[in-house]
C-alpha cells in the first residue's frame, strides 16, 4: 500500500467519524449549537466593524498611516506563523506520541510515513480552524479597505491555508526531530536561557532612565525607535512576509506579483509535505520507539519505596500540607495533580511561555513611548492591561483545567474508591488552579501598576479585580468539564475543540467583558466628569470602586459560582460510572 492511499484510507476513516459526530451533535445538542452559532455569528460581526474602523482610522493617520498599517499586516501574519507552529506542534505531538490508538496503528500494514502525514494533517485541522475563525473577520475588513473586489479574497484565502500547512508541517519536523535526539542535558542551558531572560526583564523593569530616542518629542523618531524592533517580522524568508504580500499585491491590484507570493507560497507547502514524508518514514519509528521505552525498568523506583508503604514518612515531608490544612488523602490527590502538570512539557511550556511574554510586557510598559504623564493614558493602558491578563488566563484556563476532569479517563472509578469523594476532588482541583493562576496574575497586574506608577488604591483595585476574576475562571473551566466530560478522548485538545470546550470559551469571555465593563465605568464617569470641571471626592471615588468590585463578585457568582454548585451536585451521584 503506497502512502498517498494509506492517507487517504486514515482521512476516509475519519471523516465518517467525523459525520457520526456531527448527527449525534445535531440530534443531542440542538440548543447548545445554536448558541455557539449565534456566538460565532455574533463575534465575526463584532470583530469585522471594530477591525474595519480601526484599520480605516490608521491609514488616515497623516504622514506616517500607511506605514503603520503595512507593519500591523506583517506582525499580524508573523504571529499567526507563530502561535501556529506552537499550538500545531502541541496537538500533532499528543497524537503522534501519546495516544493509544497509535500502539495498534504503528502495527497496521501501512507506511509509517502516511501515519505522520495524517496526524500533521489532523492536528492542522484541530490547531487551525480557531484561527482561521478568527481571522476571517480581519481579512473582510482588509477587503473591504482596499476595495478591490473579489480577487482580493481568491488570492488571500489560498494564502492562509498555505501558511496553516508550512507551520504545521514545520512543527511535525520539529517534533521528530527533537523526539529522536534530544538529550536530557538540553534542559539546563535552555533553563539559563529562561534564567537569563528573566533577569533582562527584572532589571529593565527596575532601570528607571527612558531611553534615548524616546526622550524627545519628536513623534517620527518615537514611531521608527517602537517600529525598529518588529522588523524581523518583515524578513523575507518568512511565509508570513509572503502572506502579507500577497494581501498588499492583490490590494493594491498588482495581479502578477500576488501570483508570484501565491505560487512560492503554494509551492512551499507542497515541498513541505514531501519533507514530513520523507522525515516521517526515517524518524518516527525511531523516536516511538524511544517515548515506549522512556522509563527503563532499571531505573524505575522500588515499591517498597512508595511513600504508601511508609506512612511515618508522611508527617516529616509533608510540611506543606500542615500549612495548609490538608490531611493524607488531600495532599496525595493534589500532589498527583502537580506531578501530573509536571510531567507533561506541553502544559507547563505553553503555560510559561504566555506568563514569560506577558511578564516581559508589563515590565516594559513604561518603554512603549505612550505619554504615561498623562492621566488618560495611564487609565486607559491599566483598564487594557487587566483585560490582556485575563483574557490570557481565560486561554489557559480552557487548555488546560476544562479538560482535568474528562482526562482522569476510565480510571475515575480509582478515585472514586478512595477516602475522598468526587466533591471532594472537585474542589481541591478548584483550590490548586485557581490558587496558583490567581498568585501569578496577581503578581503580573502588580508589576504592571509599579510600571505605570499607579497609586496603591487602584493598585489595590486592579489586583482584587483579577484576583476574583482568577477563581471565577478557573471555577467555570473545571465545573463545565465536569458537567461536560470526555472520558473517552485522552487528548485534551480533542476535548476542547469540542462542544464543551467551545461553551466554556464562549463563557469565559462574555465573563470577561461583563466584568471589564462593570471596572471601566465608574473610571469613565469620574474621566467625564473631571473634563467638565467637577471632579468627584475621593469618598465617590471609594463608592464607585466598591460597587464595581461587588459588580465584578456577582458577575464571578454567576459565571463560576452557579456552574459550580451544579457541577458538586452532580459528582455526588454516580451517573459518571455509564460514560467510562
């Protein structure tokens, strides 16, 4: 059997999968896929008239708007590239490394080539269409700027899906790359390299002196010191430049060069699938092989070294658990939950990487060139920054806690036999991930305050706001994946591109923008007010902060709260016993 019809052989299979899904989902959950529909609906509307009139207010800016619009194209594109070869690299590793169906479909009578192609092609489809989604809007609105027609969109949809393939299939070869040959020694310069890192962002967070081409006035060289930094974005060996030539040529009418970047782009990806091909059919036996045999025998601990088997033991070590309160049983099943979180470098590397960035962003604030002098600036940069935490907490929260519950599997029966009940472990779950995501956001919407100068009452306000709206998050993540559970499916970005997983996104962000609103108008009146010469006392001032606080607590009630108590409730019987 050759490749090509193994692929298509996998992709035929997995289609009808596919269609079974959709009428059962159609038949079932009737009501839950109007709502997402209408939720789509409603944000592709949304998003496309805010892009549209943001994109028509830069390119009227004078002098320097058209410049400023071509850059935003590129780092569009480049961060898309990006978060691309990320999340690819994630979904296509869980499939290809981690599932147990590969265990009998490596013993298939198929070239071990077409099994890579097809799960580079199927994490390309679970990794893209969120993107893709998101993306549409964007792309309309730039249809809509240059006016062009429909040639604009038959050159810029083919060049989209080509920049999907190149990232996915670099993200394959990545993979099996670094599955075959990475050494365990590569973690400790890769950790100074983080060490490094983050030691740049403490002492430019502590450096107070500007630097020098932002000390004058002079808004043109402002713009070319902020603009001289996202450069790389615009190399043009980066399918992303390709893409955004692509949307500038077929823009601008330039019908020969847009199939020129159309052609390099569509003969790029071609040649990509022939090297996963050609990689998948050298490396990955070799590197499936090495992720089975990962804990040699040898190596692994003595049973009679199980902490189980010394109980004496437990009271010495476990210090922590007397500080907080925990007994035996509490402190096994949250330290297994950290273990687990440990041993998976998909969660804890996506999960460093946006507390890294946003880290490196908020110690920075002060070096953006906005004119934090001014008050209005500094409101509407803090209300922005709080919304740009949670909105990353609200990413994490639904990868990684909305499928904690479903990914116990079939073995939940295990923990149902233990001295903890499923309540139990429900909220013991809730205290670990809201606990350690509330301390970190906390600390990233303080460093932002000290970098805005911010007075310690509204450094106060914002850390209570998104310290609440941490234990919201995480509270309506978990309590949905407990009331809509996969136990069948171990890989949770299978689960979160379900239907569960897209309510809990749809939820978490009308969370967040109920909660943002209810924050930003108490500041909006007092700005209103202040403009029309009677600014309010500082006892108004303390009302308007209590009340949006409250505001912020009952929408956390409603969103966390309410889904929550039904999610305790229901782990309290044993309906989840038929879905194993």
């Amino acid at each position: 059997m050759s490749s090509a019809t193994a692929t298509l052989l996998q992709a035929q299979v997995y289609w009808q999968m596919l269609k079974h899904r959709v009428a059962e989902g159609l038949e079932t959950n009737r009501l839950l896929l109007l709502t997402i529909g209408s939720f789509l609906g409603l944000y592709c509307v949304a998003a496309y008239v805010l892009v549209s009139r943001g994109l028509e207010f830069v390119s009227r800016m004078p002098l320097f708007g058209p410049l400023l619009l071509e850059r935003l194209v590129y780092l569009l594109f480049f961060f898309f590239f990006v978060m691309l070869v990320i999340s690819n690299a994630t979904i296509t590793g869980m499939g290809m490394f981690r599932r147990k169906d590969m265990d009998w479909q490596v013993a298939l009578p198929i070239p071990y080539r077409s099994l890579v192609i097809w799960k580079t092609l199927e994490g390309m489809a679970l990794a893209s269409w969120g993107l893709l989604v998101l993306s549409a809007p964007i792309l309309v609105a730039l249809g809509r700027l240059y006016d062009v027609g429909a040639s604009f969109y038959l050159f810029g949809a083919p060049a989209l899906l080509c920049l999907v393939t190149i990232s996915a299939n670099l993200s394959s070869w990545v993979l099996l790359i670094l599955v075959k040959h990475a050494k365990r020694w590569w973690w400790r310069p890769i950790a100074l390299f983080g060490v490094w890192l983050l030691g740049v962002s403490i002492y430019r967070f502590l450096s107070t002196g500007e630097p020098e081409e932002l000390q004058g006035n002079d808004i043109v060289s402002s713009l070319h010191s902020v603009l001289k930094h996202t450069e790389i974005c615009m190399h043009p060996l980066l399918p992303s430049s390709w893409v955004a030539e692509v949307i500038f040529a077929s823009g601008r009418g330039l019908t020969a060069q847009a199939l020129f970047f159309s052609s390099a782009l569509l003969a790029n990806a071609l040649f990509a699938l022939t090297i996963t091909a050609l990689l998948g059919g050298r490396l990955f036996y070799p590197a499936w092989q090495r992720v089975m045999s990962a804990v040699p025998l040898a190596l692994a601990p003595s049973t009679l070294e199980l902490w189980f088997h010394h109980p004496e033991r437990f009271l010495k070590r476990s210090w922590s658990a007397r500080i907080w309160g925990l007994n035996r049983p509490e402190y096994a099943a949250i330290l297994k939950d950290v273990r687990t979180f440990l041993r998976e470098p998909t969660q804890w590397g996506q999960s460093l990487l946006i507390f890294g960035l946003l880290l490196m962003y908020t110690s920075n604030l002060r070096r953006l060139g906005y004119d934090l002098q001014s008050p209005f600036w500094v409101m509407v940069i803090s209300h922005l920054n709080l919304l740009v935490c949670c909105l990353a907490l609200s990413t994490l929260t639904t990868r990684f806690i909305f499928p904690q519950f479903s990914m116990e599997g079939q073995r939940l029966w295990i923990i149902g036999l233990s001295p903890l009940s499923l309540e139990r472990v429900l909220s013991l779950k809730l205290r670990l991930s809201a606990g350690v995501m509330g301390l970190m956001t906390t600390c990233l919407v303080f460093v932002s305050s000290l970098s805005l100068s911010l007075p310690w009452q509204r450094t106060v306000f914002f850390c209570a706001a998104v310290l609440m709206q941490s234990y919201g998050l995480n509270a309506l993540a978990l309590s949905l994946g407990a009331l809509l559970p996969n136990f069948r499916e171990p890989n949770p970005a299978r689960i979160i591109s379900g239907f569960g997983g897209t309510l809990c996104l749809i939820s978490s962000f009308l969370y967040i923008l109920f909660s943002a609103s209810a924050l930003a108008l108490p500041e909006a009146l007092r700005w209103k007010a202040q403009v029309a010469g009677a600014p309010p006392s500082s006892t108004l001032i303390l009302m308007q902060d209590l009340s949006a606080l409250g505001a912020v607590l009952f929408f956390s009630l409603i969103f966390g709260g309410i889904p929550y108590g039904l999610a305790k409730k229901r782990t309290k019987s044993l309906d989840y016993l038929k879905e194993l």
